[in-house]
C-alpha cells in the first residue's frame, strides 16, 4: 500500500493542523535551514510502534496541555484489500427460537476512498485505526497494524559505514552496505564457500571486482577511473575487505571508509537499499532521508537524484534539501515547499505553480538560470526563452514525443544580446558542452558573426555550437501556442491598466488588437508582438516580454497544442548536445544487472 497523505497537528514547529501529500514514488520537500523540514520527516516516523511523543513534542508556542495528532493516509492495494478480506465475518451465527440474537461484533469505522487511515496521538502513544476501506471487526487490530510499512529514517550514514566482513556479520542489519557490494559484484549466492581463501576463491573475487569496478564506475559521475578490489583478509581470509585506488591520484588501494564524508554518503545510501531491494524488504520500508546531499558535490547530487527514481520502483522516498541539484525538473509536482511563517511550519503542496515562485522565495535563487552546474548547457538569449523552451520539452514529454532528463541540462539565459558571447565565454572556459540556440532573426545573426569572431577556436574545435532557429523565427514562433500567446499578451496588458501603470488608447479594443499578433513576413513573432503592444498604450510602451512568458505559463493547460515545429527543434537540440533521456536511461545502481 502506498503513503497518500500525513496530516500533523500540534508537533514541534507545526502549530496548526498541516498536510503533506506524499507522491506514489518520491517526495522532495524543500526549504532553507529552521523553517520545519526534519520536523515533517520526524512525524511520518511516527508510524512506528516504538516512537513516543514526549512534552518537548509539543508546538513551543502553545500550552503544554495541547495535544498532538498525526495520521496517516493510505491507498488500499489489491493485494491488500485481499489480505483484508480474510478478516471480514462471513456471516452472522443463526438464533434458535427463544434465543437472544448476540450483539453486533464492533467494527471499525469505514470509509469509501480505499483508505488505510492509522493515527497516533500523545494521550497514550498507541497507534490506532481511525478507518478501514472494509468492514472488520476490533478484535483483527493487530492483523491489520500488521500491514503497515516500516519507516526508515537516515540521518548523518556515514558513521556506520563497514568495509570489512567475516561470513556472520554479512548476514546482520549492521552490515547492509557490504550486503549490497556482494550482490552487486555476483558473490552473494556464493557467500558460503568465498570467506575460505584459496587459488579458486581469489579468482572469483578478481573477477567480481571487475564486475564491480565497471558497474559503479557507469553509476558513479565522481570517479570513473576508479578501481575497485574485493581481497582476503584475516586469518585463513575469512574476512572480506573492500578497497578503492584512484590512478589518477597514486597507485595505493585505501580502505571506502577513509574517503569523503561524500563518498561514504553516497554509497552508503544506495548499497544499503539496494541490499535491501534483493533482500525482498524494500516494499516493507518508507525512506525518509535528512539532507541526504549534505557532503555531495552538486554532480554527486544529481547522480543519487538518479538512484533514489530508480529505488522507487519497488519504495517510497521523502527527503528534505535545500539544494538546488536535489529538485527533480523532470517531475515538478513531487516537490513540497517547507516554510516558517507566524503561524508555524506551512507546506506548500504545489510549489511550481507561478515559475516556481515559492523555491525562490525559500531559497533565495534566481531558478531563471536554470541550475548552472548540469553537464550540457544551452545558452539562449533571454528569461522568456527559458520558459517557453522548458514548458514546450515538459509538454513534449508528457505527450510521450520525447524524452530528455532535464537534470542533465542547463538552459542559460545571457539576459541580453550584448551578454551572450561573454556568457558563451564563461560557460567554455569551464570545460562545458555548450549550445548557444539563436533567433531567426537579424540580432540572431549579429551575436553568431561575434561569437565567430571572439570564439573561433572553440568553434572550430566544437566546443561550441550553433543552433540557429528557421529564418525569421523566434522561440515564440517554434515554441508557443499562439492562442494562448495572445491570451499571455491580453492579461498582461489588461492587468498593466487595471493596475493603473498604464492607459489604453482612446476606444482601443483588446481583444481586436491581440488577434492581430501572428508571423509577418521578414520579422518575427517576439517582434511582433514589442510592436503591437507599443500600440496599445497611450505612452506607446512596450509590454515586458518576461511578463508575457509567465502569464503565458501561468494559463497553459495540458490540453494545450504546440506548433510541430517544437517537436522538430527540440530533437535537433537534443541531438546536438547529446542529451540522455529520463526514461530509458540506465540511473543508479539499482536496475538489474
């Protein structure tokens, strides 16, 4: 069965009644340091049987007499509701003449949304059932607290991190990461007779460390050219250790636990779940993960994003952040904002609503520049570009037309045509693959002869690449939905005199006049559009074009069309930059090997 939704009342920073609703797979949740995010986890942990609320639980603003609520949510799966209905009476025992009919068996409460609904409060600390999606008598309590998942939260992994183990040890919850190394490395079926060293034992640890070796070199972004070694060790080796050496750096074998916090983080996280995975466990567990990108450079970052996706095929995931390489693009509505507000910690269930307005505000970033450290970028000459080019690749995406992992890629905007090549030259010089998309149009040709000029070399090398749209095209004309362009042009300039910073001319009529943008030939749509607004107002000023972007965004729907031109340019680029997609790539460590 799956998590749907925890509501908590009266818990730490939690002052109010606040829900958090979890997604089928994973659920980000997003927020600066102090405003709530290890409290939320803290409560879905709650769940389990061994964790009691104590006084310092109660919200620090009200009385120490106030009680505190979580529950928890769950769809009913078929299997489940199976397993359920064993515990349903079949029928009630017939009454002989004379006889008392019995008194009704006392049930639980029902509910017709398929819910499993558990709830904890801090009056006795038991867990309870506050409703059932079928009719089951009290007595079955412990069957059915039976059913629930156990919850696992990881907080600062490292400090238990074991590379060395003898045959016992292998088989204890303690030694979970060496558990995933030897299924990883196809040693774990054979673990019985591989602790006794002898020429033929030795053999196949040499072959497994190949294997080994390949494997999480493919998974792991940081160290590619890194070796892996299983050796004997101990008496008779009946010890197995592992060791890493990094040719890059010296010749010498080290021991995992004497690298990074980062590496040990890393590895730690994704061999014990995917031990976990083999072991036929990881559909008991929820995790939930405490900053779980505190030690990982950004690219690390992206490469555990990768694992968790792939781990939640069989689990659901929580974890918190405030990094911006931690946030999926690709899924936008598994992201929570977390907030402290004078009322107490808020969840912002839907923070990508308004070009993700609330992660700006919560993290104090400029999502505009798209996540400056993915491994292609795409150099475009504007914010609005950003947005019409993203939302046309989600739509393309959600339409099943294309597939690109959008972690894996920057969409820059220099700001202005005066910023592009100096941009162009800072996004070289720091090794990146870099494609500068360039409008149609005479500024289009006026930036690729300077970048022609100051950056033959890269250039002529291919370290830079021109994508140049159709003559005459803009990324409103290759990207956008027309209609709903001019709609984005309307409420713009409607709002702009509503508001009372502008004034329409004399008997102009809006919704005549926003008709009128299409295509003329010779010029583009984006210019087309700076003319006519300029008609509009009695000042003849233009409408801001990032303006008209996020309106834009703002009314999409998904049964929005886009131009098929979209499709065909957004292929291009992908072909150019060599993009990877997010559906048939291999991520993480997890997949079968």
């Amino acid at each position: 069965m799956k998590l749907t939704k925890v509501v908590i009342s009266g818990f730490r920073s939690i002052k109010k009644e606040e829900s958090l609703l979890v997604d089928d797979r994973v659920t980000i949740l997003i927020g600066a340091n102090d405003h709530g995010k290890s409290n939320i986890l803290n409560a879905v942990e709650f769940l389990n049987d061994e964790k009691s609320f104590s006084p310092d639980d109660i919200n620090w603003d009200l009385e120490s007499s106030t009680p505190i609520s979580i529950e928890w949510q769950f769809d009913a799966s078929e299997e489940i509701l199976e397993k359920m209905g064993e515990f349903v009476p079949t029928g009630e025992a017939p009454v002989t003449e004379g006889e008392q009919a019995p008194s009704p068996e006392p049930t639980f409460d029902m509910n017709t949304d398929n819910k499993i609904i558990f709830y904890k409060d801090n009056k006795d600390n038991a867990i309870r059932i506050k409703s059932l999606p079928l009719k089951i008598p009290k007595t079955k309590i412990a069957e059915i607290l039976a059913l629930r998942p156990r919850v696992e939260l990881f907080i600062s992994p490292t400090t238990n991190f074991k590379d060395q183990v003898n045959l016992t040890q292998l088989e204890t919850p303690e030694f979970e990461f060496m558990q995933g190394i030897f299924r990883l490395a196809g040693i774990w079926d054979i673990r019985a007779t591989i602790f006794t060293q002898n020429a033929q034992t030795s053999k196949l640890l040499d072959e497994a460390s190949v294997k080994l070796t390949e494997v999480l070199n493919d998974k792991w972004n940081q160290g590619r050219d890194l070796n892996w070694k299983l050796k004997h060790a101990g008496t008779n080796g009946d010890h197995i250790v592992i060791e890493i050496q990094d040719p890059s750096i010296d010749s010498r074998y080290t021991r995992p636990s004497l690298r990074s916090s980062g590496f040990r983080t890393y590895f730690l996280l994704t061999m014990v779940t995917y031990a976990r995975i083999e072991n036929k466990k990881a559909d008991s567990y929820i995790y939930l993960f405490d900053e779980p990108g505190t030690y990982l450079h950004p690219h690390a970052q992206l490469d555990l994003q990768r694992s968790f996706e792939t781990i939640s095929d069989r689990t659901q995931i929580i974890y918190t952040t405030h990094s911006l390489f931690l946030i999926n693009k690709n899924y936008p509505g598994r992201n929570r904002v977390i907030s402290k507000t004078k009322d107490g910690t808020k969840i912002d269930q839907k923070p990508f609503i308004k070009n993700w307005k609330s992660v700006r505000e919560s993290l104090g970033i400029l999502l505009s520049n798209n996540f400056l450290i993915a491994e292609k970028t795409l150099l475009v000459e504007g914010p609005s570009d950003v947005i019409y080019l993203l939302n046309a690749i989600k739509k393309l995406k959600t339409e099943n037309k294309i597939d690109i992992d959008l972690n894996d890629l920057s969409i820059v905007d220099a700001g202005t045509s005066e910023n592009y090549v100096a941009m162009a030259k800072l996004m070289l010089s720091e090794g990146r693959e870099v494609v500068g998309l360039l409008d149609g149009d005479k500024a289009g040709e006026d930036i690729e002869k300077q970048l022609q000029k100051v950056c033959e070399k890269e250039i002529k090398g291919k370290k830079l690449k021109i994508h140049k749209l159709p003559k005459d095209k803009s990324t409103e004309d290759v990207f956008t939905n027309l209609n709903t362009l001019r709609e984005a042009v309307k409420g713009v300039a409607t709002n702009l005199v509503d508001d009372g910073f502008r004034k329409f001319k004399k008997d102009l009529k809006i919704e005549e006049e926003v008709k009128k943008i299409d295509t003329k030939t010779g010029t583009t749509l984006g210019l087309t559009i700076d003319q006519s607004t300029r008609a509009y107002f009695e000042k003849e000023e233009k409408v801001s074009k990032l303006s008209i972007a996020l309106k834009y965004e703002d009314i999409l729907t998904s049964t929005t069309d886009i131009p098929e031109t979209a499709d065909s340019e957004v292929k291009k680029i992908r072909e150019t930059l060599n993009l990877r997609g997010e559906k048939n790539q291999e991520s993480g460590v997890f997949e079968e090997i």
